[in-house]
C-alpha cells in the first residue's frame, strides 16, 4: 500500500489554515483526528473520518484555536501532539516561548510553560505510565522536562553547546530519551540518572576521521534538526543541515552505515519526518523541498518522490491503520496520500499469471488480505 501511495483526488483537507502549516500529529488511540499548527500560531482539529460514505470527501475541520482566540499563540507553532492515551487533551509549542496543555472539549489551555527562548520541538513519552514528563527542545542547549503531573519544568539535561532543534522519547523504554542540537549533537538520556546523558552518537563509531578538524563525536557535519525512532524503538533516524539521514541502532549508539544519498536539508528549524509503521519493510517519508522522499529505511533505497505542494513541506504524518500519509507544507495545504486502489483480479485469472508490472519482488505482500477489508 505504501508503495502505490498517491495523491487523493477524492480526499480532501479543509483549508483553514492563512498560512503555512509546520507540524501535524494524528492521536494514536483510534487513528481518527489530526491537529495542524501553523506559522500564524492558529492550531486546527480535523476528523479524518469520511461520515458521508461517499468516495469523495473532505477532512472537516471541527474546531480552531483561530487568531482571534484570546489564548492563540502570538508566534509560529513549531510542534502539536496529542496526549498519547486519550484525545481529551493536547499540547502546542510556540516561538512565542511557551508550551500550552489544551483541554479538547473546553479549547482552553490547562496549563502553560513559559522558557527563556523560542521552543523548537516537544514531545511526551507514547509508552510511559510512571511519568508525565515533556521533552522539550529551546534555543538553550539545556533540554527541558516539564512535568504535567505538578505543572513544573524543574528538570533539565546539560549538555549540549547550542540550540535544541528535536527531541524524541524512545517508544520502547519510557525512561529514554533522544536530543538533537545545533552543535551537531544527538545525544541519549535516561532522565531518571542525575548525569542524565547516556551515550552522544558518533557517526565514525569511535573510530578518529582522518580530518581532525571534524569534531570528535558528532552525529552530523551541520545542525540535527530531525529525529524519529523506528515503530520498536531499535533503530533512531536523524537528519541534519549536512544534507544527510543516518541510522542509528539505539542500544549500542552505532552508526549502521545505511547510506539514504543526499537528503536536502535547508530547514533553519525543526524538520518532522515520519516512519512508516506496520510496513515490510519500513519506510521514511522526509519533507525534501516541495516533494516527500520516500526511502526504505534500513536499505536506504530512495523509492519515489510524491509530488503535489507548491512550496516547502515542512512535516508528514504517517496513518498506520490506513497506511496514509498526510502532509503540511508553505502553501498553507494539508495534502493526503493514499494508496491507490488496485484493480479487482477476475475469477478466472490466477495471480501467477498476471504480468508483475512496477512491484519490486521484496515488497509484494507476504500476507493475504480478506476481501472486506478498508
């Protein structure tokens, strides 16, 4: 289904949004409403659910915290994301310097953070049920945690030099905690040690390049400005300026040496990719200019280039029950892609003897899929 991913021309995104839309997260929990942020500071819930049954629909928008909101963010929102166990709450970060809990129901902020500079990225844990803490990345090079439990960001992890463009919990230990920095840093915690950083990724494993002048322990030759870990949490994908993805393995800290090519990478901020999940294998979608790269993510091949903005696309979000892909970008669109419906196979032809056109062998399905499904 990845593989024919297209975009829609019966699905529609309401177009609320004056201008450019930065960030975009689907609640896990049923896989049904999508949060936008954009540049103006106005923050949109949409119902991704077709309730017309029509073929052709559009995604309405249900509610905005619009610019007339007396609790709208001043600045650009960098970063929306659901709280990850129910949709009765979600937060925003801003470069007006502050980090808002929202109450869904009312559309009222629960509680506010205010930091010292503008908040590039934030993110809480998918899988902690022992703490409430946010992860969140400012123009300090201290990371912040904020805990929505007392409503206090006493917390703080040193140990960057520069601007914290990303952050991400591991989805697999809820205590594990990925950053990275302007300084060319990716950095992994434990937020429970007082030293806090457990590893700082080197994307030489150890071993000196023959240019010293490269500094020792960098993940990339340029400013991080994007992670993701795998769907299992084994595997940490990092972008930066340097105009290159890399592949962690998130135990050990080692470089895997998957080469992805040049990934364009102009973004002065945070850039939100997204991997695939439920997918054999799994893939990356990486906003590059006015396109999405598709890559495979653990052979690094580059699969197709989904066109359709007509500028930057800042962020994309993967829909793991669907297998779609929604995507932000300047143009102030929200785009979906879909895969493209395959043709009903007549009784009377075997699947053997259909000519297997543009399917790579490695990626036909493995599984057989009941005929009432999606």
């Amino acid at each position: 289904r990845v593989l024919s991913l297209e975009l829609n021309k019966d699905r529609d995104v309401e177009r609320i949004h004056g201008s450019g839309v930065n960030t975009l997260d689907i609640e896990p929990v049923e896989g049904r409403y999508m949060l936008s942020g954009g540049s103006d500071g106005v923050i949109v819930l949409y119902d991704l659910e077709n309730l017309s049954r029509k073929p052709s629909y559009t995604c309405k928008a249900l509610f905005s915290v619009g610019r007339s909101h007396p609790d709208v963010h001043k600045f650009s929102v960098e970063t929306v994301q659901w709280y990850p166990h129910d949709t009765g709450m979600f937060t925003s970060s801003s470069f007006d310097k502050t980090l808002k809990i929202w109450d869904t129901n009312t559309l009222q902020p629960a509680d506010i953070f205010h930091f010292e500079g503008t908040v590039y990225s934030h993110h809480m844990s998918p899988v902690a049920t022992k703490h409430c803490l946010i992860a969140v990345g400012t123009k300090s090079p201290k990371v912040q945690l904020c805990d929505l439990k007392s409503g206090s960001s006493s917390h703080i992890l040193q140990g960057h030099r520069q601007e914290v463009l990303a952050v991400s919990w591991s989805p697999r230990h809820e205590y594990i905690l990925a950053t990275g920095s302007a300084d060319g840093r990716v950095k992994l915690w434990d937020v429970r040690r007082a030293s806090g950083c457990l590893s700082t990724l080197d994307q030489h494993n150890g071993e000196k390049s023959k240019a010293s002048s490269e500094a020792a322990n960098t993940a990339h030759n340029g400013r991080v400005n994007g992670l993701c870990y795998t769907n299992d949490g084994l595997h940490l994908l990092t972008i930066g300026t340097d105009d290159r993805m890399r592949l962690w393995n998130s135990s050990t800290g080692e470089n895997t040496l998957v080469n992805y090519g040049k990934v364009c990478n102009e973004s002065r901020k945070g850039l939100k990719f997204a991997i695939s999940c439920g997918c054999n294998p799994e893939f990356a979608f990486v906003p590059y200019g006015s396109t999405i790269a598709v890559y495979t993510v653990f052979t690094g091949e580059l699969i197709t280039m989904l066109r359709g903005h007509y500028s930057t696309v800042n962020c994309c979000v993967f829909q793991p029950h669907f297998q779609e892909l929604y995507s932000g970008s300047k143009d102030c669109n929200i785009l979906a892609w879909i895969p493209a419906p395959r043709d009903p196979v007549p009784d009377d032809v075997s699947e053997k003897s259909l000519p297997q056109q543009h399917l790579n062998p490695a990626y036909e399905d493995a599984w057989s899929s009941s005929d009432d499904e999606g």
